[in-house]
C-alpha cells in the first residue's frame, strides 16, 4: 500500500493478521505462526507504549500552546495541527490495528469498518502535509525574511485546505472498504464464519494505482519538499556564519562556542528530515512489496514484519512532539511550571521572545559588526524563538 499503512494496512484486510492485501488462506489460524505468548506480550507492551507516548506527548504540546499568552503564531498553529492529527493516528491506528492482528478479524462492525481507515488515512495525511507546512514556513523566513509572511489567518485557511484535501485523499476507503466473510469461506467451521474487513476494488489494477498515488502524495513528495528546504535553510545559515567570521573578531572559546551551536543546527536539521524518512520507510516498502510482489513476503514472518514497519512508522507520534516541542528551552520551562504548577514569573520577563512568524532573520550589513545580531531561525519546534547574537545560533538546542 502506501504511507497511510496504518490506514492501508489495517484496512485492506484486518482479518488476516498481517491486514491488508493478503489472502486468508496464506495465513493459518491454527497459531502455527505465531511464536509465543512471550511474543504476543512483547507486542502488545509496544503497541500500548507508543500509544500512551504518542498521546501524552502531543496533547501536552497542545496545552502548553494553548496556554500562550500571546496570540500564536503560524508555526504554533502548525505545530498544533499536527499534534491533533498525531492523536488521531494514536486512537484510530494503534488499537485497531493490534486488536486485528491479535484477534485475526475484524470485531467492530460495518460502520467503523468503513470510518476507520479512511480516518487513518486522513490522519496520516494531514500529518505528513503539516510537516510540509512547517517546512516550507521555516524556509520562507529564513531565505526570505523581507518577503512575504502568512499570518494566523491565513495559516488556518492553510490547515482547512489541507485536512479537505486529506479528507478527499482517503475517501476510497469508505467507497471500497467492505466487511464481510468471504476471505475465510474456504476454511473449514468455524474459521469460515470469520468476518474480515478488506477493500474490494473493482481491479487489481486500480488498487495498485491508487496505493502508488498514496505513496507518492504521502512519502516521496513530502520527503523531497523536506530535504530541499532544509538543505537550503542549512546552505545559507553556513552562508551568515561564514559572513559573521568574516566580520567579527571572536576569542578562542567563542569561536568554539559558536561551532558547537552550528553543530546543534546542523544535527537538529538533519534530524527533522531523518525522523520522517527513517520512521516511515519501511512500512512504505513493506506495504509496496504486498501491493506488487505479495508472494516475496514470509507466510509465518509476515505478521511481525508488519509489526516491526508498523511499530517504526507510529513511533513519529512520539518524536513530533520531541523534535517539535520538548527540545525548546522555553517549552519545557512552560511543561514544568504547568506540571509543578507554580506560579512563577513569564517568560516574557527572562527573554524578549518574538513570534515566529513576524521574526526577521537577516544579517544587516548597516549594523556595526560588533552589535551584529540574528535569530535563531532553524528550530521547527519554536513557539517563541530568543533575539540573541549570532554567536549564540543554536541556543535552543542547549
């Protein structure tokens, strides 16, 4: 299938065990495939782990932004955005997807055979394409910080396209997602009054399409987008650090200060692309090789392969809120007084925060080299970024 393989997978054919285009009849049920029970509990504590990682982390994110005192910015939105489809990913795809694999049926009845995976496969989208709005936003302000900016208004229009377009993207689940027995009719009593809930397309051919549509609109495209804009916004931070070398005259331990922070941006940009890549890679080829070559892929091993790709891919709810969130100074300053609650001070009294969206990153050669200044312009997960001399670029990833 593709990206959406929570979606895909879970709803292409939950029955059988491994879900999605699989035939029943490849899979026993007699449990001659399934390892142990050890197994089944090592499955299910990392099923259940994700899940109440992945919950708690994307709805503290939520609270701490909704907690703002200022009204927030196009990148708070975004991030807000994409922490609310993390959740949904969290209850519709982790629980279902387990429970089927586990039971080797679907229980839940027609309706939610029918909402489920197309609510997985808009989940999934409208998170990929968040990411994709994070990204080209950041981009835009660091390569363009004179130009034009979207404002909170426009962000949310922004967000409304995207989840109509997510929407539209996974309606042939509820146009093709059916339940019923005709998987197990094969297999003797009382396997063959098993319920399955499987896609049933009108070809081969256009399920394949679509599946292949999906893995572009939902991995390769967004991947690329990804990569080039943090490529670009790490080509022309290197650009102002060279131009700051060139202008100031820094002691020794600053120089080296200075280098360790340009290792942070570095790292923390290569982490963003890394974290979408790597998570979903693997379900993506898993789901490709079942959509294009099923007879390549295990019998006995199909299931846990599923699992581990499965597992890797919704492990992404865990790390947003981390790589997005947790990794900001102020942020966990806000977690702590939240959890502790305490009353402490603003922040807005330790540092002079400016919004991300009204933030100009730019190196004004006017300035006398000495007061020279920028913003921390590479951190996604910035509510609020620090004003702080370039020497200090990377202060957020202290």
């Amino acid at each position: 299938m593709a990206l959406s393989g929570i979606s895909l997978w879970a709803g292409h054919l939950n029955s059988s065990f491994s879900g999605n285009h699989s035939n029943t009849t490849q899979f026993p049920l007699d449990g001659s495939c399934w390892e142990s029970f050890a197994v089944t509990l090592i499955l299910v504590l990392c099923y259940g782990l994700v899940l109440i990682m992945g919950l708690v982390g994307n709805i503290l994110l939520i609270c701490i932004i909704a907690r703002q005192r200022d009204r927030p910015n196009v990148t708070s939105i975004f991030i807000a955005n994409l922490s609310t489809s993390d959740i949904l990913m969290c209850v519709f795809c982790l629980p279902f997807t387990l429970s089927s694999m586990l039971m080797d049926q679907w229980v839940f009845g027609a309706a939610l055979c029918r909402l489920t995976p197309f609510i997985q496969c808009m989940s999934v989208t409208v998170s990929v394409l968040s990411l994709v709005l994070i990204a080209l936003e950041r981009h835009q302000l660091v390569l363009h910080p004179s130009g034009w900016k979207p404002s909170p208004a426009q962000a949310c229009s922004a967000l409304l396209g995207v989840w109509l377009v997510s929407a539209v993207t996974a309606l042939p689940f509820l146009a093709f997602q059916l339940l019923s027995s005709d998987p197990y009719s094969e297999l003797p009593p009382p396997h063959s009054q098993l319920q399955a809930c499987h896609e049933m397309w009108p070809s081969m051919q256009d399920r394949r399409a679509y599946s292949t549509a999906l893995l572009v609109f939902q991995y390769c495209g967004p991947l690329l987008l990804m990569l080039l804009c943090y490529l670009r916004i790490f080509l022309r931070l290197q650009h102002r650090r060279s131009l700051l070398e060139r202008q100031c005259s820094c002691s020794r331990a600053e120089e080296q200060r200075r280098v360790a922070h340009s290792k942070r941006v570095s790292i923390m940009l290569v982490a963003l692309v890394m974290a979408f890549g790597v998570c979903w890679l693997p379900l993506n080829m898993f789901n490709a090789v079942a959509d294009w070559n099923e007879e390549a892929l295990p019998v006995c091993q199909h299931d846990l392969l599923f699992s581990f790709c499965h597992l890797l891919a919704m492990s992404s709810t865990c790390i947003n809120p981390i790589i997005y969130g947790f990794l900001n100074t102020n942020f966990r300053s806000e977690v702590r007084s939240a959890l502790l609650h305490c009353h402490c001070r603003p922040l807005e009294e330790n540092y002079e925060n400016i919004p991300l969206s009204v933030m100009n990153t730019d190196i004004s050669n006017s300035v006398p080299e000495r007061s020279i200044t920028c913003y921390s312009t590479h951190a996604k997960s910035d509510l609020y970024i620090q004003e702080s001399d370039l020497t200090t670029l990377g202060k957020y990833f202290e």
